[in-house]
C-alpha cells in the first residue's frame, strides 16, 4: 500500500469490506457478508508553513504584500497575509526581519493552522514621512515542530503623509531697528517661515501677537511684511524698545512663532532739562564754594544729541566764579568777603547758568542760582581742666561718673553757646548731657541708661575724648578717664568638653572625665549639680544610671549597672555650676554643661546564629568539588574587629534513612565565610564528590568564631538524593536542541510534577530508528522539603493527560531506559554467543538432575522409615484392608494406626503436605512417641534394631516435608525404649515404598 497523505485524504477513511465463500451454500447461492473499516489517520509534521493573499474565500499563494500607514500612528495595518501549514497540529512561529523591523510587530507570534497576519505599530515616532516614505520588511515563518521548515514573504508598507509638523522660522529671534517717529507704512522688516508638510506649502498666513502691539506696528497677512502702523507713537524718549511675537499658522491650524524686537533709533527732538528750578547755595566769608549743576537730556544716551556743556551768563559777579562745561561744578575763582557785599543784600549773589546739548539743531535752557556768604565765629570754646579722672559701678544703668566745664569767650549767643559730645574712647557705653552755667557750660558724664556696664567682659578703664562746640562749630577737647568697678553677679558658665570614651568593662568608680567652668567675677566658688544621664540605646536617648558626678565636676563609673557597649554604646551627660558668691543675679550657668562619653567595645559577646527554616538538599550525583550546599548566618553584638565571624565544617556525620544509625565520615564539606554589611555569611560547599548510593543525610557540625576565639556552633542537616531517584527521560530531539529549550522544558517538568529539578547530564543516543529517541536526560525530581521522587512516580506525573501533551512538543517520548542502538550481525560474535548459551544450558541440566536424585533419595528414606513402622503392627488383629489410600498401613481394629495417635483425619488423607505443616500439626505428631510406648513391651527385636538405625540416617536437625514421614521419624526413635516386642502391622505388597 503506497503512503497515505493526511492533508489529500483527511484525518478518517473508511472502507467496506466484503467477505465471499469460495463454493456455493447448499440454496446454490454464493454466502458474503460486509463490514465497515473506519481507519483514523494521524497527522506527522510533513507540511511547510507558506504565505497566501485571501480576497474573500479565494486564496493564491504569494510571497509580496503592501500595506499603507499614516505617519506617527498605532494600531494595525491590513496586509492581506494569512500564512497556513496543513498539519493538523501546526505551530507556526512568526518573526520579522529588515533594516525597520523594530518598527514593528507581527500578529499572532505564533500561528495555528492558518491565522491571518497584521503589522502592529511597536515605534510611531520612527513612522515619519518627512525622513521615510517606504519601509521593507520580511515576514519569516517557521514551523516550531521542524525549524527546517520555513517561509518568506515581502512586505512593503508606505507611509502616508499627515499634517504633523508646525510652521518654524530660521531664527527664534530677530532684532530690527527702525527711526523714530518713521511715516506710516514703512517697512520694518519681512520674515517667513516654513512648513515641510506638502499641503502646506504656500498657504502659511501670519498676523502680530499680542493685540496692543497692533497699534504701533502690523504684518500683511500672506507676506509677512511688518510695517509701522502709528507716526507719532514711535516714541523713543516713552517707549524705546518693543517686543511682539509674529505667528504662522499653517492650513490646519498648527502655530509657530517667533519673537521680533524692534528698537527705535533715536533723533534730537529734546531740550536738556536742569533738575531744579532754582539753585540756593551757602559759603563761609573766605570759604570755599563747589556744587554742581545737574542737567539731564531725553534724547538716546552716549550721542551727540544727549551730550550737554554748561556756562554762566555773563553777569556783575560772574566774573567771581567758574564753571566745567562738561561736568557742570560751579567754584568761586577767590575768597569771598561778606563785608565786600552790599549790606543791604544780607550776603547774597545771583547768577544763571545755560545747560545747552550738542545735537542738530542744538536746543538749551537755563536756571538761577543764588548764593548766601556768611559770618565767621572767630572764638572757639576752651575747658577749665585740662583732664578729668571718674569711677563708677558696673550693672548700674545711667549712673553719673562726674561733671566736666568750658567756656566761649565770643559775646552774642548766636557765638558763646556750648554743646558737649564724646568723640572717641566710649564704645556707646557713656553719653554727655549738657546744661547752661552761671558762667559757661558742665557736661555730665553718665552711663548710658540703655547699657549696663560689664566688669568681665567690658573694659574696665575708659579713656574719653570730650568735646566742646559751639554754634559755629568751633571746638576744644579734654581727657576724661572713667574706671569701673567689679561686681559679683556674672553667671558661671562651662567650657567646652571634650568627648570622652570609657571600655564597657571599667571597674565602679573609675574616673571618666571632668566637667571644668569658669566665672568671670574677681571672686567666685563653683559646685557642680548633676542634672541628667541618658544612654544612646539602639539610636535612641533614653534616662540611666550607668555614671555620678562628684561636686569637684568629675565623672565616675556608677555602681547600679555595669557597662555593656552592646545595649548602649554611648552616654550623655548634663550637669549645672552654681556660683556661691553671686551678689546679683542667677547663680548658675545659662546653659547646662554636656559631656558625651563613647562606650568603648570589647570583646564578651559570642557569635549567635540566625535561625533558618531553609531546607538544604545536595543531589549526590551533581554535588563536586566546590558546590554549594547550604548556609548559615551569623552576627557579633561586639563592633569592630571583635565581631568579626569566620566559620569551619568541624564535623561531618551521615544519619542512614533506613537504619537511622549516624556514622562518623570525613570532612566532606568547608565553609566560605562572606560578609554582608554586619551580618557573616558561610556557605558550605563540597571538598570532593558524595557517594551516590548513600540515603538519608548528613549532619554537619559549623563553628562561628571571632577574633577572641569565643565561638559558637550549630549542626546543619543536609538531605541527600541517592541515585535511586535518578529518572532517565528520552527525547526525540537532539541535545543541541533539547538544551536550546531546557528553560522551558524545565518549566514544564515542574509544573506536572510539582517539584525543581535538577538536571545531572544531557547525552545523545544514536539511532538507525526515525521514531527512536535522539537524546536523553539524567535528572532528579526534589522538593523542597528534602524528598525527591522516583522514577515511577515521576512517570505517572508526566504521562497525565494534563501535562504530556505539552512535554511532547518539547520532544518528550519516553520515560525509562535508554534504547539500545542497532547494530550490525557479526557471526562470530553470535556462535560465540551459541556456546556460552549451550553450556549454560547443560549446567543447568546437571544442577537439576543432581537436586532431583537428592530429593528422590530422601523421599526413599522417608517411605522406608514408614514401611519399617508398618511392619510392626499385629497381623491377627487386622480387620480390613488398607485404610490409608496409597500405603500399606493397616490397624488391628481396621483403622489407621496414624489416626489412633491423634493425627487428624484430613493430615492422613493429605500425603504430600510439605512446608505448609502447622505448628499445631507436628505437636500431633509428636504425642505420637507417648501413645507408642503404652503399647509397646520391653524388649527391642532385630527389626526395631533396624529400625533404629534407619531412624539415625534421617536427619534430625532439618524439617519434615511430609506430616507422615515426621510421625514415623518419632515413631522409631520412642522404639529404642520400649520394653516389650509387639508385632503391630505386615507388609502390604500392593504397595512399594517408593510410591510414598
């Protein structure tokens, strides 16, 4: 029969059959009959994935699609593409290939038997007209269950353009100058801007923003022409600077902008004005007069337009004073004498001064200035002492020091009259109050009423200068020295402490530090008061009695609790100083003094172990030198170097799962020791490979120990997976390909059997078979909680109906041993195979004949014994014929003598029970010797010689197959005490022994 091809017939044919006798039936007609074969028909992976365009319900195979995308879109894009693959379980994987593929994605991934298949938009932002009209890919099909098998199809996507881009102008700024005061309609300036969309070109319109920019200036509308709008708005004096922002706006509305600042350049349209309208000016008779005339002009700064120079008109006294043309400071030329002037003008002199600027047509303006000469004081005030020497209190505010005195010799008030001012030495701590004398002036040299004098920290000697004025400023100054005096009522107050630090394991009493004040005062005594103790526990303050303070300010180890640097590791502690001799004021510091004492570390914690609940699993087979196998933590509440951890394997035992006995072995296993921040990390790996057959686990001893030697320990159980677990899973595929996919079939092992698992080796398997396994896989199969399953077990996990289908798609076939590979017939090798095999044969031939003849001769030994019982038995006492079927046995009351010794019934008629014989039943058997002997007379015939010594060559030590023969044995050996000879029995010759 040629081969059947699925995809041509379908998954089922069925046939008629039709059976025909070859002679006619006895109605002369021919005898058929017909059956219905239905034959169903399974698919193998034979067929190709290709690509179809379908339009409709028609389909044509093709390998070149188009499709269309708007720029910078998402979603999908129809291309007409449905690819097929006519196995029945087709999986098809699709992928995409070409310089923008990553542009895009393929819908489905993965296909059935046939899918139809888009493009999804992955990056729309690369989707852009303006870069990119056309995009190239390549769809590449491939059947998942024969990689081999793929197709190949073009797709080339164009890109459509869409009004996605704003008009944009060369520059964001554009800087333009135009005159002030320029006509209506001048042009500014003309700026465009451009759009790379193509349904934009030409159409881009423009208009100036904001609106109160339209005033002074406008853009025609398609141009971009800027023109002035308003002639006398364009001021440059009010406004000289403009900023407007000019838009296009393309066909759908998209804006783009750009700033335009326009500058006004200026002209001379403006007169220097002078700041004041009048210049009044007053200078002491042979004094000398300068001021200067200030004038501004509005015009643009820096040019000839706002340039001014300055000049006096010519006048009567004009000729007495200059002017700077540039700078304006007007300064007489001589002395000016009051007395040289009319009186009647009280000392004053008019002038005007011109401000004129340098511009086209040059404009000016002037202003007057009048100026006032006057008298002179030609007497200055003197003192009456030439020093003074005072005292005074410190903390007394506006206390007196003492009165100073001066004089001025000049007659009129307006030239006599006094005031006193310190000029120098006081610091702001003294002030002078004067006050009109009988004759002259006194100053009151007092304390500042706001300041109170501070002995420690102020001078306690002040040197002033006094000074004595008179209207007209003359002077005269005098030395005024003022001590002060000390007055106890400064604070005490600390200095600075250093931090100290204290070893956790210091005696009571131990001094720590010393808190050390001070006190300004000439004379003071300072206690000290203890305040608070606090103890930074775990980063937090909190009260505790770990330190005192002596009244002398030292700091010493309390006696309530010792020091432990593991619950606390540092200390702050307050305390007061109180001055006893205070006059005035508080006693004590302002702030309490703080001293930090650091609590020094030593080494008296022992590491502790951190509990796990982890459970450590090593499969025996994968486990070499360095694996890893488990863990333990460890951390030391001392600091520093004292809590550093190293750990040791210092033990390795192995507890059997079957015996549960624990032996001693070697040190199997060492610890790593890692550190992760404050917390020690050991890892436990192998030193060398584990026995494969060993069950149960091993019980490793670790030991944590710091710099100090101070350790601890802990016993690990590591459960091992014997080799009795090892599954053996076979594959169709190749090992390249079954390690290509481990990820996923290791993930779909675990699913169907619930547990990791830990893959030991991937081989191949050579095959001539197409159906044969190509590779297989060593594994084991381990919870989490140390148990692992057999390989059994994990083959009635994987065959559920549930989970196998998906492991054989990954190329699962089988669970069990691995094929042995066909190979070719060598003769030589089979005839050696032949006499092996036949001398085998004949060994087994002789054993069986050997322990055949030795069981026929104990089955002779036994009849004998019983037929030499038989014989004993009394001939006129018999009734009948053999009661025992298959014996010569016969009883003088016609019954079987077995039976009259409390043998069962059911025992006598069964002849061949062996192994099986109760307990219950040989102790029957045995009551047989008491019975005998009550029938029995004393004395032994030749025949129970003989039958002595038959029972000698039985063996006594071995159990009796047969019940009759183990009651026979006993039956001769109770004959050697008897004392009477009884003729119990004759021969039967009906019967040889040997039928027993």
């Amino acid at each position: 029969m040629s081969g059947i091809d699925r995809e041509a017939t379908g998954d089922k044919v069925t046939l008629t059959v039709k059976g025909r006798e070859s002679k006619l039936n006895v109605n002369g007609q021919p005898a058929t009959a017909t059956a219905t074969v239905e034959i169903n028909i399974n698919d193998i992976n034979d067929e190709e994935p290709k690509f179809y365009k379908c339009e409709g319900s028609s389909c044509v195979l093709e390998t070149q699609f188009t499709g269309e995308v708007f720029e910078h879109s998402l979603g999908a894009i129809s291309i007409g593409m449905t690819v097929k693959d006519r196995d029945k379980f087709a999986q098809t994987e699709l992928t995409l290939e070409g310089e923008d593929k990553d542009v895009f994605s393929v819908e489905p991934s993965t296909a059935g038997p046939e899918s139809t298949v888009q493009l999804l938009v992955r990056q729309p932002e690369n989707l852009d007209f303006e870069e990119k009209q056309q995009m190239i890919l390549q769809v590449i099909a491939t059947d998942k269950g024969e990689p081999t098998f793929q197709a190949t199809a073009t797709v080339t996507i164009t890109i459509k353009d869409t009004n996605d881009n704003s008009p944009t102008f060369p520059q964001n700024t554009y800087k333009i100058n135009v005159t002030e005061h320029s006509p209506a309609e001048t042009e500014v300036a003309t700026v465009t801007a451009d759009d790379p969309d193509t349904m934009d070109a030409g159409k881009i319109t423009y208009s100036l923003l904001p609106e109160s920019i339209l005033q002074y200036f406008d853009v025609e509308n398609n141009t971009g022409r800027v023109y002035v709008k308003n002639q006398a708005l364009l001021d440059r004096e009010l406004r000289s600077l403009y900023s407007a922002t000019l838009q296009a706006r393309d066909t759908d509305g998209k804006p783009g902008t750009t700033v335009l600042e326009i500058t006004l350049t200026d002209i001379n349209d403006q007169t220097p004005i002078i700041n004041r309208q009048e210049y009044r000016e007053f200078v002491s008779e042979g004094g000398k007069l300068e001021f200067s005339i200030e004038a501004t002009d509005g015009d643009e700064a820096g040019t000839e337009n706002s340039k001014i120079q300055f000049s006096i008109k010519p006048s009567t006294h004009s000729g007495s004073f200059s002017i700077d043309p540039n700078t304006g400071v007007l300064t007489n030329s001589g002395e000016l004498d009051r007395e040289a002037l009319n009186p009647e003008s009280n000392g004053r002199l008019n002038l005007t001064v011109i401000a004129t600027d340098m511009g086209t047509p040059a404009l000016s303006t002037s202003v007057s200035v009048i100026i006032t000469v006057e008298d002179i004081n030609d007497n200055a005030p003197t003192f009456k002492a030439p020093s003074y020497s005072f005292s005074v209190k410190e903390g007394e505010k506006g206390a007196s020091a003492g009165f100073v005195h001066a004089e001025d010799l000049d007659q009129t008030p307006e030239f006599n009259r006094i005031s006193f001012s310190i000029i120098d030495g006081s610091f702001g701590s003294f002030i002078v109050r004067t006050s009109a004398e009988e004759k002259g002036y006194s100053g009151n040299i007092m304390v500042d009423p706001d300041i109170e004098l501070d002995y420690e920290s102020a001078p306690k000697k002040f040197t002033l200068r006094v000074e004595a004025t008179d209207l007209e400023l003359e002077k005269a100054q005098t030395v005024v020295e003022v001590n002060v005096l000390d007055v106890n009522d400064e604070r005490p107050e600390f200095t600075s402490v250093q931090v100290v630090s204290v070893a956790e394991d210091a005696v009571t009493d131990a001094l720590v530090g010393t808190f050390v004040g001070q006190d300004k005062d000439t004379n003071h005594s300072l206690v000290y008061e203890l305040e608070s103790v606090n103890c930074k526990c775990s980063g937090e303050l909190e009260p505790c009695s770990w330190f005192t303070l002596d009244p002398n300010g030292d700091v010493r180890v309390g006696p309530a609790d010792p020091l432990d640097y593991e619950e606390c590791d540092q200390a702050v502690i307050k305390a007061q100083v109180v001055d006893l001799f205070t006059e005035k004021g508080e006693n004590n510091s302002v702030t309490p003094g703080e001293m930090v004492i650091n609590i020094g570390d030593v080494n008296d914690n022992t590491p502790e172990f951190y509990y796990s609940n982890s459970v450590f699993v090593v499969v025996s087979e994968s486990a070499s030198k360095g694996t890893s196998v488990a863990g333990v933590t460890a951390s030391d509440r001392d600091s520093g170097k004292n809590s550093v951890i190293k750990f040791d394997v210092r033990k390795v035992q192995f507890e059997d799962r079957v015996t549960n006995a624990v032996t001693d072995t070697r040190i199997l296993f060492e610890a790593v020791t890692t550190q992760q921040q404050n917390i020690y990390v050991g890892i436990i790996q192998t030193t060398e490979g584990l026995d494969l057959k060993l069950k149960g686990k091993y019980l490793v001893t670790v030991t944590a120990t710091d710099t100090g030697n101070l350790s601890n320990t802990t016993v690990l159980e590591i459960f091992t997976i014997d080799e009795g677990f090892r599954t053996e899973l076979q594959f169709r595929t190749t090992v390249s390909e079954v390690e290509q996919s481990l990820d996923e079939i290791k993930r779909k092992l675990s699913a169907a059997t619930g547990a990791s698992v830990d893959i030991v080796s991937i081989k191949d398997q050579s095959s001539i078979s197409r159906n044969a396994a190509q590779s297989f896989m060593l594994a084991y199969f381990i919870f989490s909680n140390g148990t692992a399953l057999t390989s059994s077990e994990v083959e009635k996990r994987l065959s559920d109906q549930e989970h196998f289908p998906g492991l054989y798609e990954v190329g699962l076939v089988n669970i069990g041993s691995v094929p042995v590979a066909e190979t070719k017939t060598n003769p030589l090798v089979y005839g050696l195979l032949g006499i092996v095999g036949g001398l085998i044969i004949v060994l087994v031939i002789l054993t069986t004949s050997l322990l055949c003849t030795r069981r026929n001769f104990r089955r002779k030994l036994k009849a004998a014994n019983a037929m030499k019982s038989t014989t004993m038995l009394n001939s006129d006492n018999q009734k009948g014929g053999a009661v025992v079927p298959g014996t010569n046995k016969y009883t003088m009351e016609g019954a079987n003598p077995v039976l009259n010794l409390n043998i069962s019934s059911a025992l006598a008629l069964d002849m061949d029970l062996n192994e099986e014989t109760s307990d219950a039943e040989k102790s029957s058997l045995s009551s047989l010797d008491h019975n005998y002997d009550t029938i029995m007379d004393g004395n032994d015939s030749d025949d129970d010689k003989k039958g002595a010594m038959w029972d000698k060559d039985v063996d006594e030590s071995s159990e009796y197959n047969e019940p009759l023969g183990a009651a026979l044995a006993q039956l001769g050996q109770n004959k050697k005490s008897s004392t009477a000879k009884i003729d119990l029995g004759i021969n039967n010759p009906m019967f040889d022994t040997t039928d027993l």
